[in-house]
C-alpha cells in the first residue's frame, strides 16, 4: 500500500513538471531582470555633463533603473566607440550617448541596435538611422540664433568677433555654428567673424585661446564661447588682458562657473538650459523607449516630475534657450 501511494504521488509530480507553464523569454526589458542604462557624456570631466549625471542620477532612482555612466576623460571618439562595444558585450538594455563625432561613432550605435539595444542620443546628434530618438536640448537653429541676436545687441551694427569652439568635428557645436552665420549674414552683415578656435573642452587651453584671439585682433569686440569650459576661460583671458567691457564674452555654460564674472561684468550673458533636466529627460526617455512604451510617431512624452515634451519627429525637445545674467544668475544653482 505504502508503494502505491509513493508511486502515485510521483506520477502526479512528474505530470506537474510536463505540463509546467513555460518561462517568460528573456530580453531587454524583461520584469524578471532590473534594467541597465548606459549614459556616455563627450567627456567625464566637463562640469556640464557632470551636471546633467545629477538629474539622469535622479531618474534612475525614480524608475530603479541601474545607471552606468562612463565616457573619454577628454573628448575621443575612438574612446566612446570603445566604451560602447563594451557595453554590447556586457548586454545592456538601452544607450545614451552625447556623440563627439557623428558618424565617427555611428557604426558603434548601429551594432548596438542590431543586438536588441535601444539607442538614444542627447546633446548632441549621431546618424539618424544609428538611433532610436535625440533628446534635444533647444534646436540647433534656436541655439545659433539666440546666440547670434545677443552678440549683436551688445556688438552693435558693426564690428568683430571670434568663437571659441570644443572641437572642429563636434556635431552639436558645427550645426550651431551654421545657424550662427546664417543669422549673420542675414541680420547683421556688418559683424564679421574672425576666427574659429577649438580648446578641447579645457578651460585652460580656451583662456590660452582667448589670449591669442586678443594678440592677432585688436579690434575684436566679443567672444562668443559655445562650449561651457570655454565661456569661464575666455572670460578669465579677458580680465587678465585688463579688456572687461571692451572685450565682451557670451556663450554656452553653467551658471555656477560664471556668476563671478557675470557680477564683475567681464562676461554679459550665458545662454543654456537646464542640463539637470536633460539628464532626467534623457534617462525617462531611454527607460520607456527599452520597455516598449515610447514608439516611433509619438507626438508626446511624459517624464517624471519635470512634465510632458513635445516629440518632432524623432527628437524629443527639452525647450528653448534661456539667457542667465547678472540680474538673474542667483535664482539658479547648476
């Protein structure tokens, strides 16, 4: 008897196990497994990018998502691809990445979707078919023109100017620059840009810039400084030249690294965004775009606390550029 009720509770046990529900497939977004994204900045010690880790940090926590975030300790994008083969290797759920060079990196990108990963790029733009979305921080036109209308209200009708770039091959930065000179040549044909200097994203090596930008035109009226590391940099050029106020800097930067010169006066304005915000965006938008809920042709996008976006196309906007000076620069702390 006690044979017959063993094999029977064993015959029960093995019918359980043939008929077993199967087991979810595994994948990117699977709930049995914490999603990995993977942030790259252009370079990890730029406190620009620094500040929008802070807002993707903030993301992450929210949606508990884990962050990897690694990047070139100067801009190399031979070192982005080779960081983002990696992350093929180790199988991550979604790249962000601010690209150095756009179609240096492209290849890199286009393999990562081909292994099932959602790409996303921010800041600044890589092939269109190397990515799934753009989380843009103003459009490259209204960049360019912001800058270009504020260099000729402090400039006047006529005068010259030099800018002050991070790389000659930059994507973000050379689109800019068309805008820039689109809106020159047909609003203000009189102001003349003299030189184009890139500084590497250092801060050092733009105030070196500035200097010569000073030595080889002695009737430059302005700097304009279009990576944040070089607005402090040619500012500090400036003062040590003893040339604030003949000397005018605007750029692209953080508040923090210029409210001294703002207050000095040596640098008149700085137009951005907030960056805290761009890396929240970013990390919302990659987390919806691995889980399924952000598809191609969507006109909207909901992040978080910081509210909805509108999606053109493929890029999802943060907004427009906002200019800090020194009547407003107190009221932020990035």
């Amino acid at each position: 008897m006690k044979y017959l009720i063993v094999t029977a509770i064993l015959g029960m046990l093995a019918f359980a196990g043939c008929n077993k529900s199967p087991e979810p497939a595994s994948g990117p977004v699977s709930p049995a497994k914490k999603m990995t994204i993977a942030l790259m900045p252009k370079s990890k010690g730029n406190a620009y990018f620094i500040s929008c880790k802070k807002g993707a940090d903030k993301a992450a926590h929210e949606l508990n998502v884990e962050l990897i975030f690694d990047g070139p300790t100067d801009p190399d994008p031979a070192r982005q691809n080779e960081i983002i083969e990696n992350w093929i290797t180790l199988g991550v759920d979604a790249i962000a990445v601010a690209c150095e060079n756009k179609e240096g990196i492209s290849t890199a990108l286009r393999k990562a979707k081909g292994k099932g990963i959602k790409v996303i790029t921010y800041d600044s733009d890589a092939a269109t078919d190397s990515r799934d979305f753009f989380v843009n921080q103003a459009t490259a036109q209204g960049i360019g023109f912001s800058l270009m209308d504020e260099a000729a209200r402090l400039m006047g009708p006529e005068g010259e100017f030099a800018i002050i770039t991070a790389s000659l091959t930059a994507a973000n930065m050379n689109e800019w620059q068309k805008n820039i000179e689109a809106r020159r040549a047909k609003n203000y044909p009189r102001l003349k840009m003299v030189a184009l200097r890139p500084c590497d994203d250092l801060k050092d090596k733009a105030q070196s810039e500035a200097t010569a930008l000073m030595a080889a035109n002695p009737n430059l009226k302005l700097i304009m400084a279009i990576c944040s590391p070089a607005v402090p940099g040619a500012a500090e050029a400036v003062k040590q030249a003893g040339k604030t106020g003949k000397v005018k800097v605007i750029g692209l930067g953080l508040p923090n690294e210029n409210k001294k010169y703002l207050k000095e006066g040596v640098t008149e304005s700085v137009i951005l965004w907030k960056t805290e915000d761009l890396g929240y965006l970013t990390i919302y938008a990659a987390h919806s775009l691995a889980n399924g809920a952000l598809k191609a042709g969507a006109k909207t996008f909901k992040a978080g606390t910081i509210g909805d976006f509108e999606i053109q196309g493929d890029n999802i906007l943060l907004g427009k550029p906002f200019v800090f000076n020194k009547d407003n620069v107190d009221q932020f702390d990035f």
